[in-house]
C-alpha cells in the first residue's frame, strides 16, 4: 500500500485523483475501500465527484482526467474547490 504510506508521512489535507482508474488503485486494500472500485464504469455515475472524509485525514475526490475525452474544467471546478475549502475548514 504505497500510497497509504505517503498520506501517512505528508498528512495531506486534501487529495484529488485525477482519472477514474487511477482512483480505483489509490484506494485498493485501504481499509472501508471497495477492492475493486475502477469496476464502477457506469459514467453518470463517475462524472460525479465522490468525496471521502476518511483518507488518512485528508478529504479526498476522485474527478474526471484533464486528459479525458470530455473533459471540462467548467464542469469541474466547483466540486475541486469545495473538496478544497472543506479541507480548510475540517
């Protein structure tokens, strides 16, 4: 679980994934994580953000990838910069 160790070491407040099947292999084997989260293809489903307080501390998002076919920052920007004033405030 690499990724568990570096939120252990930066304590985070915040974590954005960028990409869907990218988020599935952060939080793969974290504790209350489904195991096979990137499973999930239904796409009205993905293109909501998906916001989780229990991240080791930190408040985190899984979002579309800027690279993506569709992707919009219009669409994006005020879930990134709620999960961003949340953290602030937790």
């Amino acid at each position: 679980m690499p990724f568990a160790r570096v939120l252990e070491e930066h304590k985070p407040e915040a974590v954005l994934v960028c990409g869907y099947d990218l988020w599935g292999w952060v939080v793969h084997g974290m504790s209350g994580m489904k195991d096979t989260p990137w499973e999930e293809k239904s796409y009205s489903e993905l293109s909501k953000p998906v916001v989780f307080q229990k991240m080791a501390g930190a408040t985190a998002m899984r979002m579309q990838h800027p690279s993506s076919t569709g992707y919009s920052a219009d669409h994006w920007r005020k879930p990134v910069a709620d999960v961003l004033n949340s953290a602030k405030t937790v």
